[in-house]
C-alpha cells in the first residue's frame, strides 16, 4: 500500500483519484514556473545593464 501523507482529505479523493498525482503535478508545475521565471528574469536584468540585480 501507498502512504498517506494526509488521512483527513484522502477519504474522499482515493475513490476518485489519489491525491498524490494532483500535488505531484501541481508541485512540478510550480518549480517549473519558478525556474522559467528566474531564468526569464536574469534574462532581462542582464540585458538593461543588471538594474536591480542581486550580484554578490
């Protein structure tokens, strides 16, 4: 058997769908954003002369 992290909501989510796929999703989706965004930013920071840029 699979682990349950979060016994209160799984009740009724397993008949339909583990909770696992929705948060392993949603968790990808966030690190995937946020290192387009860190990479969209550097982009455009070092392209207007780093204004703003952290560089340390």
């Amino acid at each position: 058997a699979r682990p349950r992290r979060d016994n209160r909501s799984n009740d009724r989510n397993d008949r339909h769908q583990p909770k696992e796929n929705f948060e392993q999703k949603r968790a990808r989706f966030l690190k995937d954003s946020d290192e387009r965004l860190a990479t969209l930013k550097r982009a455009t920071e070092s392209k207007r002369g780093g204004r703003g840029a952290r560089r340390g």
